[in-house]
C-alpha cells in the first residue's frame, strides 16, 4: 500500500494534477490555485532533483509557479504564464523521454 503512494505523490498522477491545477488557476486568474499547484509539484521537483542534466534546477519549479501565483496577484498575466511554463515543458520533456524507450 505504502508503494502505491510512493508512486502516486512522485509520479504521473500527481504531476498531471498539479498541471491542470495550474492550467485552471491560469485561466480564471487565481492566484492561491498557483500554489497548491507549487505544493503538488513539489515531489516530482525532488525526484527530478535526481536527474543527471537537471539536479539543482528541479528544486526550482515549484518556485517558479509561486512567482506565478505573485504574477497572478497582481495581475501580471503574460509574466505568470511565462513563470508557469517550465512545469508544462519539463514534464512534456520526461514524458517523451519515458515514452520514447
């Protein structure tokens, strides 16, 4: 049960949730929306953390979509979807790469 978890808080499941938490948040301009999307991605960001060509940045993204809750806030909408982009391109990235062996 304990490994179920594991792979559901570090993996697909949750990553693909806090995507669309952050898409939602976008969209209708919510800023606490950003956050909890900061929280939910924050386990995928540990375990990219692991990554050879990534390391230090993968602690980076969560912080990425905070700034994108502050953009949101104050109502900066180009520079929150530019902040929130590197969540949607990373995982784009690791999926390709894990669909691709």
């Amino acid at each position: 049960m304990f490994d179920l978890l594991i792979q559901i808080v570090f993996g697909w499941p949750f990553v693909i949730l806090s995507l669309l938490v952050c898409l939602i948040g976008l969209i209708t301009k919510r800023y606490w929306l950003l956050l909890v999307c900061a929280v939910l991605f924050a386990p995928f960001s540990y375990y990219l953390s692991g990554a050879p060509g990534i390391r230090w940045i993968g602690f980076a993204f969560p912080l990425f979509q905070a700034g994108a809750a502050f953009a949101v806030q104050r109502s900066k909408m180009i520079l929150a979807w530019i902040l929130a982009l590197p969540a949607f391109l990373v995982s784009a990235w690791l999926a390709f790469v894990v669909l691709s062996q």
